[in-house]
C-alpha cells in the first residue's frame, strides 16, 4: 500500500530530510525494548551502527549521500542473533536490506529500505570535499538542510559543511548537482533493479498531491508486507492518507501527459496547442 506521511513532531520533521518517518518507526522499535540499526555520520564517513539510545538515533536521521560498508554490522547481528531475541529494525539501501535477507534470520525483524538514487562513484567525493575544504578540518557534515526550505526541491542541492575553525560551507554544491544528474554515480547503480525490499519503503514524496502535502516535508510510504502494514499503520504520531493513482489526477497532468505521449509520437504540430495551454 502507498501512503502520503509526515511525523506530527516539529523538531523531528525540521532535522529529518523528509517527512522524518525513520525517527517514528525507530522511536516505536527503542519503545518495544528492541534495538536499531541505521547509518550516521562520523566526520567524513558514514557508519553503520546498531543501538538503543535515541540520541545516537537522532544522528541516523537525514539523507547520506556517501557509501557506508553494511557487511560488519550485518556479521554482528548474524552473531547476537544466537542469544538475542528482541526485535531490531534495520533500516538501509535497498541492495544492503537484500543482503540482509540473504545473510539474516529475519524473524522479529522490521525491515526499512529507503528509495534510492544511487550511490557516487569511489573516491568523488573525497576529492570534492578537498577542493572546497582547502585543508581544514571538518567537523560536521550535514547533506539536504532544511533552512532552505524542502517544498521547493532545492534542497536536493544543499550541503553543509562545519569546520573545527568555525567556518560553514553551505551551499547549493556542485557534488550534490551532478549526483543528482547521475554524472557521478556508480555504473552499477545506473543498472540496478532492486526497490522495495523491506517490510516498508520510505522516501521524499515528490510531486505529491498539492493539497495533502506538508511543505515543511512529506514522505511517500510503502509498506510491502503485512507485518511492514501493521507497524507503520499503528503509530499515532505520524499523519498518513492512503493515495491512490486519481489523487493525482487534475487537468494540469492529464494536459501534460497527452503532450508527452504527443510528442513520441511525432505528432509536434498539435504539440504547440498544447504547450500555450499548459503555459502559467
């Protein structure tokens, strides 16, 4: 089932990169007494790590658009998975959920993957981060701030960066512009075919329907599994609407789907009709 969802949580939906459900579904997981695994940033690096404080799950939230390896923290929880019987959520890319399933006793687990758009290609960033930085140190990395805004999309671009100095790069980036053209992604990404591997998928609802989004940021929600289902669908902190294909449905869009299927056809002067209608 696909939902539109944000959390009711102010400060949670400002720090998160969207409508900051991962914070709701891993607060409800620290509330069961079990535990969560999820990537923070650790300088220049993104770690997996497996916890039940919610200070160090705070930290998992926001967008890390940098690989992170998740072959030691999935070795780890094959190993307490002997002993320790309380539920954990994992939340990750798609293709290290796959792995997970592969590798796991997935029994009392709640599996998270996030729609992905792929990861850079070896040692881009790394090169970027000393071009800008000009040898100071870095303290803090922070992909997709908020403060300008989310509705409008630019936030795609946004990087911040703090430096023990004092200083704070923030900026809409030129890494962050061609990761999201593709120029920088991985071959491998660009071909791969895995989405929708967890329990539930989660991600930035974009192009929603006008009047049920939340301009401070909306999630789109899969849940693919009956047990994904009842987890997302009993937290009572999270506003969700169930969207269905007709829910995007307006002249706008009808207007501008003829108008593409228009011009593949090689039908271009019917084309200029179209295009003064759907012009502001």
């Amino acid at each position: 089932m696909r939902y539109l969802a944000y959390s009711n949580d102010q400060d949670n939906l400002y720090h998160s990169s969207s409508g900051g459900i991962f914070y709701e579904l891993a607060t409800k997981m620290i509330n069961k007494g079990g535990m969560v695994a999820g990537v923070i940033m650790d300088g220049t690096q993104a770690y997996y790590v497996l916890t039940s404080d919610s200070e160090v799950i705070k930290k998992m939230r926001g967008s890390k658009y940098i690989p992170s390896n998740p072959y030691p923290l999935i070795y780890h929880i094959q190993k307490i998975r002997k002993s320790y019987k309380e539920p954990i959520l994992f939340t990750g890319l798609p293709c290290h959920i796959n792995l997970f399933k592969r590798k796991c006793n997935c029994a009392n687990t709640i599996l998270v993957d996030l729609r992905c758009h792929g990861l850079p290609k070896k040692g881009v960033f790394e090169k970027h981060l000393a071009r800008i930085s000009k040898g100071r140190t870095i303290q803090n990395i922070r992909f997709r701030d908020k403060s300008a805004g989310w509705d409008t999309g630019a936030i795609s671009k946004s990087l911040m960066i703090t430096y023990n100095n004092g200083d704070t790069y923030d900026k809409y980036d030129t890494y962050m512009e061609e990761y999201m053209k593709n120029i920088t992604l991985r071959e491998s990404c660009k071909k791969c075919i895995l989405q929708r591997q967890g329990d539930i998928t989660i991600g930035d609802y974009w192009n929603a329907p006008p009047r049920y989004i939340n301009t401070k940021g909306t999630s789109i929600v899969h849940t693919n599994t009956p047990q994904g289902h009842h987890y997302f669908s009993a937290i009572p902190t999270i506003t969700k609407k169930r969207i269905y294909f007709y829910h995007h449905l307006n002249t706008k869009n009808i207007i501008t789907c003829l108008y593409q299927k228009m011009n593949e056809a090689g039908m271009n002067r019917p084309l200029r009709i179209l295009r003064k209608t759907i012009k502001p």
